[in-house]
C-alpha cells in the first residue's frame, strides 16, 4: 500500500474482528434449521438475524425470509407470517411476541443473544421492587423488547433526557442499558442520573462490544480509522463513535465498495475494525484492498466486492 508520495502506508488490522459469540449462534440457529426436514418452512426471521443486509442477502438465496419493515413493530411482523417457522432474532423481542406465536400455534426458534436474554431477565426479578430506567437507542429492536416486558420501565436515549428526568416513585431506581452502546455515553448518562439520585446499575454492555471499543481507543495513533459493518448496526456505529470522541478520523462502510479512495491518497497509516456482526469475509477484503492500493496506480483503486453468498455465510 502506497500513498501518492510513495511512501509505504501500513494496514493495521484491529482484532478482534468477525462474529461475537451471540451472532455466531444465531447464525447457526438458522443454518440448522434449514438442514432439518422437521422444522417448518419456509423460514421467516422476525427483522434481521443481525443487523447486517449482506448477510440477510446470503440467507435470502437460500429462501430464507427476512421481515424487515423498520416502520413495523415485531409483533406486526407476525402479519406477515404465512405458515412455516419464525426465528427469533438475536436482539429479543417482547413477552407479546411470545405469547401471540404461542396463540397463533406458529412454530418458532430463539435465537435471542444470551446477554441479551440475561437483561431481560434481570429486569423482570426487579421491576416488583424497582423503578426500572433503560438506556437504549429509540426504535431499535433490543429495545422494543426491552420496552415490551412492562409500561413501568422509562427509555433514556440522550443526556437531554437524562438531564430532564424526575423519579415520582418511591421505589429505588434501578439502571439497565442496551448492550451495544458505547462506553462513554452509558458512563456520561449514568453520571448525570446520579447527580440527582442514589439508583443501583447493571453495566450490561457485551464484552464483545467492550473489547472493540477498547481496541479501538488503544489504537487511536492512526491517522485513519475504517468500521466495516452494516449502517443499522448500533455497535458499529458506536465504534465510529469511540473513534471521533478520541479525535481519530474515522468513517463506516458496509463494504469494500463503500471505501472513499481520496481519504487513502495521503496517508501513512490506516487502521480496519468491523462490527460485531460483520461477516468475516466482508473486512478481510476491505483489508486486502487497502494492502494492494497503490495511489499512484489506479488500477488498484477499483474497488468491487466479489463475494459469493458462500463467502458471507462461511
């Protein structure tokens, strides 16, 4: 890799990189099923089995329905549902949408995140004694589900809101958080809820999501940062996120072709992260890209992603 100078410009490769544990079982899930004659299909999974539309892509060529309309609640979702079997996604969905698969007589798989699953659970062992704060982001899924457990848990999304929350209850405060945000908005929002109450927290940010942030903040000497993952991903938009907050340039990209070849031209070193739910494939070619990039010949500057759905699922 050269930049237009000529001079040698170093990739440096952020680890860890692939699938998180929980995607990695969610996306088993689903290859199972459609190995086994026993489960019905076709297959709806109820939005996207991660936040990743190449990936939902793959699954779709092997006749794998995705029901993702974002203007649509999980359980309006199961409208949709014309016989077959639905797969729950890794972010969880609310004890309504159980209980009307349960009604309905529809078959359905779990594959809800076990840390996900745990918050869920947790939840519910305080909401009798609590009054339950939740910081997540607004309309997304994990914390529609979250939301869907009870009407007496409260969703702080910003420090705005944070800053303008008053306790009407007697009950203790209790501090539950969506688990892909990022580490210094939780602890600013948690900050600013104390100045004015005594509550008790859970710190339920995944160790996946821990690590990445970590490693980026450690490598932040680069002069530029690339998060390769899906732009619906909260995690991999909380990696762009860390990065800016450090001072280090830094953008998303789904894939290779989302690659701005002018932020390449006058570097001497980039640095490649991705998303906890990026297809490992997907970075493995930006990062063999930015290595054969030479900005001073533009036949290394065509940057067309040439994976198979094989590719993508592995």
């Amino acid at each position: 890799m050269y930049n237009l100078s000529g001079e040698i410009m170093k990739v440096i490769k952020i680890q860890p990189q692939g699938f998180c544990k929980g995607v990695q079982r969610a996306l088993v899930i689903v290859k199972d099923a459609l190995k086994d004659d026993k489960v019905a299909k076709p297959l709806y999974i109820l939005g996207l089995i991660v936040h990743n539309k190449r990936l939902a892509e793959s699954l779709a060529e092997l006749g794998v329905i995705s029901l993702n309309e974002p203007s649509k609640t999980r359980l309006e979702l199961l409208n949709l549902v014309k016989g077959g079997t639905v797969i729950l996604t890794a972010h969880g969905v609310s004890p309504a949408v159980i209980k009307t698969l349960k009604e309905r007589n529809i078959p359905y798989i779990d594959a809800t995140c076990p840390d996900v699953d745990y918050v869920h659970q947790q939840i519910k062992h305080y909401l009798p004694t609590h009054k339950i704060l939740y910081l997540g982001q607004k309309n997304h899924p994990e914390t529609e589900g979250v939301l869907g457990i009870s009407n007496n848990i409260t969703l702080i999304s910003s420090l705005k809101e944070a800053k303008a929350y008053r306790h009407q209850t007697e009950k203790p405060l209790f501090l539950f958080n969506q688990t892909t945000l990022d580490v210094g908005f939780l602890n600013s929002l948690t900050q600013e809820l104390q100045k004015n109450y005594s509550l008790s927290t859970d710190n339920n940010i995944c160790k996946a999501t821990l690590r990445r942030q970590k490693a980026v903040i450690e490598t932040a000497k680069s002069e530029l940062l690339i998060v390769v993952g899906d732009r619906l991903s909260s995690n991999s938009n909380k990696l762009v996120e860390v990065a800016k907050n450090k001072g280090l340039n830094s953008y998303l990209i789904e894939t290779v072709e989302d690659l701005k070849i002018e932020s390449l031209l006058n570097i001497k070193t980039v640095s490649v992260t991705s998303g906890a739910s990026t297809p490992k494939a997907i970075t493995a070619e930006v990062i063999e890209f930015l290595t054969n990039f030479d900005a001073n010949d533009h036949k290394t500057w065509e940057n067309k992603s040439n994976l198979t759905s094989y590719d993508i699922l592995g």
